[in-house]
C-alpha cells in the first residue's frame, strides 16, 4: 500500500489555488457518490471532467479516488465534537476499502 501524500493545505493556511482546486474536486465527488453510483466505476477523468480539472493537477495531490475521498472526509470528521453517524461512515469506509483493494 503506497503512503498518502497529506497536501500542505492540511496543515498551513491553504494557497487559494490549491482551494480552489480542492473544493472543485470534492463537489464532483460529491455530486458521484450522491447520485448513489458505485465509487468502484468512478474513473479520474471522469472526475476531472466534472470537476474542470486536469489530471495531471488531480494525481499532483492525490494517488487516487480513494486517498481524495478519505481526505475530503478527515477534517470533516471531529468525533470528540459532534455526532457521526456511525452507519453512513462504516458504509463510505467499507466502500473505499474495497476500491483501494484493502
């Protein structure tokens, strides 16, 4: 298993392009996975193309679908704050694992 490329953004004040880039990237992965599509059949360039974003831009950050999504969902998870729900967490992991072959 390769290790996660953790973008500066995470721990910096992020450059507004690298924003920009992130925010446009999780709102196409978010739009897929509320349509209830299998992320299995998601392809990055299909990801790209609905998110207007190159490729090349996407792997400069991540390796794949599965290390954008967990890294979409990390700051948003605060388990000592909030309430999850434990279901629809299991249920996004249970699908990344299985894209991610682990």
């Amino acid at each position: 298993m390769s290790q996660a490329k953790i973008p500066v953004a995470y721990y910096h004040k992020p450059d507004k392009r690298l924003r920009a880039t992130q925010d446009k990237l999780f709102a196409a992965l978010q739009a897929y996975y509320e349509t209830g599509n299998d992320f299995n059949t998601l392809q990055v360039t299909k990801l790209c193309q609905n998110a207007g974003v190159a490729r090349q831009t996407f792997y400069r950050h991540y390796d794949g679908i599965g290390e954008m999504a967990v890294m979409m969902l990390s700051p948003r998870i605060e388990l000592d704050s909030q309430k999850v729900d434990l279901h629809s967490f299991a249920r996004i992991l249970t699908r990344l694992t299985k894209q991610n072959g682990v």
